[in-house]
C-alpha cells in the first residue's frame, strides 16, 4: 500500500482571545503558524491513529515531537520557528509509512513580510505529495506500457522455433 | 504487504538483496537446466503482468484494507520462473505504481518470491504425499495449499521483519498491535488465493494439462 501525503500549511492558524482576568490569572495570547498534515492510503483511506514523529531540521536522529494522527489521518504540530529549514515528518503504521520534509521559513524573513504575503508564499508548500507526481492519465499509460511489454515478451516467445 | 522505502535498516535491506540474488542465480540455474529453457516465457510473462496489476486490487477486510499479491499462484502455475517473475513485478510495482521500493526491491522479493518456490514443491508434493486422493481433488487441495501457503508465509516474514525492525522512538506496543491486525487480515486473503489458484490451476488442467508438467 502505497501512501499519499498531502500537506496543508495553514498559517496564523490558532489564536486564543481569551479574556480572562480572574483571580489573578492572566492568558495571553498570539498567532502562531501550525502545520496540518493528513495522511491516507492510496484507497483514500485515511491513515488512523498512526505515528507521527517529527524531526527537527538540526538534528534528525532524535524526534522532536511524537503523536499519533486522529481519525481522519490529520496531525498537526507548531513548528519551532527559531529552527528555520527542513522539517522532517514521519508517517508510520503497520509497516506502511513516509517521510516528507516540510520547509520552515525563517522568522526574520517571515517578519519583513506582511501578512497576505506570508501566506501566498506559503501557497507552493500547500500540496507536498511524495508520490511520483503523475497525473492518473500519464500513470495509466505508464502501466499500460508495463503491461504491454509483458505481453509482447510473452508473444515473441510464443511464436515458436523456426 | 510490500515494504516501502524507509522502514528498514541498511544492513536488512543489503542482506535482502543479498538472498535475492542468490534465489535468482538458482532459479535460472534450474531453468537452464530445462531442456528447452524458453518454452515457459510466455506463460512466466503473462503471469507477470497479472502480478503486477494484482497489487492494485484491494480487498477490503475490515478493518484494513489488503491487496492481491498472487505469489502462491506463480509459485504452482510457474515453478522456479516464479522467483524472477516476482522480481521483475516487484521492480515495475516499485518504478510505476509506488508499491514497495527500490531499496527494499531485495527484501520484497525474497520475501514473497521464496515463499513462491515452497508453493511450487508444496504443490509437486502432490503426487508423492497426495498419494491416497483422488485426481481432480489432489490437483485441486494441492494447488489450494500453495496458493494459500505461499502468501501465508509471505504474510509471516512480513510481519517478523517489521516486528523486529521498529524503531525504538516508535510506540512499539501499538506499531505491534497494527501489524498485528493487518497481518490478520492476510488469513482471508490466504484463503482467497488459494480459491483462486484452484480455480485456475483446475481450468488449465481441463483445457491444457501440459503447462502444469513444469
């Protein structure tokens, strides 16, 4: 089984506006980027309650964070935005998993842009797919191709000894 | 059941192809041994191409969802031109369909090409074991075993090799327990295959009982 990957950054996505000033607790709050990613097999079927580590772009031997996805097969986690480069996500259940890189930009370069513009920036990393990145006719042919070749070894061997 | 990229280790993947190669040097050893070595291609060919289009035929069995992988069947209808047909399929699956990969193609292969060549004997075991059967049913519950048996212990190194392969900052005892039930969804498609084995090894006897001499 194969797996699909896709990834949605969604940027500014939690924001708490809490007004609560009571016994003396205070809540603060800010925007911060998270990023969602959804993992199913190739069927569409999501990927439940699979394991998710992700690795810092410094270190890529030990897991940053670890988490299982929910019933949709979606995770999502806040990246460190003071480690800016190539995250790395890891996707695993019952033998069937992926790893795909998700590309964190620095927070000085974040900053000088506006708003909108972080987010169109973001658009390119909207749909990482880790598959090959055929489109259903191209592979159809491809496999047709395969299957074609099959054949024709199959007759060229069938024609006999002349 | 194919084993992506990523998931094993160097050291398992090399030894995987290091099998590989071995079964294949001795499967085309003992087809070369064969008086004319080329009369099988055709049917080794056909059959690969229904390997590699089997992959993509899910069957749901909840609750995961499992694929045809017919290397029992090859094993019986092919005997040892299963292991490079299933290495040649694994490749093309690997390249075009994304099932499997190209540095676990050594593992895979010897994973449900070996298990293959253990349906071919089981298979042949027929007429010396099988001895007290009947015809059509000695072809047939021998066929059913092989095809069975053949994916049934693909099925078993498969989950072996992740079990012993996870990685410790994985939950081991929930990767377990998912290997575990799709594992268990192999048992239905054990049977399956083995069905359809005996239905195509009982059709080619009645219409062409000489591509089952092999």
């Amino acid at each position: 089984m194969r797996l699909n990957l896709t990834l949605a950054l969604t940027l500014g996505l939690a924001g708490w506006a809490l007004p609560a000033i009571a016994h003396g607790v205070t809540v603060e709050h800010r925007q911060v980027s998270s990023v969602e990613i959804s993992a199913q097999f190739e069927t569409g079927e999501p990927m439940a309650n699979a394991q998710v580590l992700v690795y810092t772009p410094d270190n890529p031997a030990e897991p940053w964070q670890q988490g299982t996805t929910d019933d949709q097969g979606r995770f999502s986690f806040t990246p460190d935005a003071s480690q800016p480069g190539s995250w790395e996500v890891m996707v695993r259940q019952a033998g069937h998993g992926v790893l795909t890189t998700i590309p964190v930009a620095d927070p000085a370069s974040e900053n000088s842009a506006s708003s909108p513009g972080t987010e169109a920036d973001a658009e390119p990393n909207s749909l990482i797919s880790p598959s090959t990145g055929l489109s259903p006719v191209q592979q159809g042919i491809t496999i047709g191709s395969v299957i074609w070749g099959f054949i024709g070894t199959a007759l060229f061997f069938a024609r006999g000894k002349r | 059941m194919h084993i992506p990229d990523g998931i094993l280790p160097a050291q398992v993947c090399a030894a995987g192809y290091a099998i590989t190669g071995l079964a294949t040097w001795y499967s085309l050893r003992q087809i070369n041994r064969k008086p004319d070595p080329t009369a099988e291609i055709p049917k080794a060919s056909l059959l690969t191409a229904a390997f590699f289009v089997a992959s993509s035929i899910y069957i749901p069995v909840p609750p995961a969802s499992v694929h045809l992988i017919l290397n029992g069947l090859l094993g019986v209808v092919l005997g040892y031109f299963a292991f490079p047909a299933i290495l040649i399929g694994l490749f093309f699956q690997a390249l075009v369909i994304g099932h499997g990969g190209i540095t676990t193609l050594g593992v895979n292969a010897a994973m449900m090409g070996i298990p293959a060549l253990l349906a071919y004997h089981i298979f042949q075991s027929r007429n010396t074991v099988g001895k007290m059967l009947k015809e059509p049913t000695r072809t047939g519950v021998f066929s059913f075993l092989g095809g069975a048996l053949g994916l049934g212990i693909s099925a078993l190194i498969f989950l072996g090799l992740i079990i012993f392969n996870i990685p410790a900052e994985l939950d081991a005892g929930a990767e377990r327990a998912a290997v575990l039930t799709l594992s268990i969804g192999h048992i239905p498609l054990a049977i399956i295959e083995g069905m359809f084995t005996t239905m195509l090894v009982l059709f080619l006897r009645r219409v062409k009982p000489e591509l089952l001499e092999g």
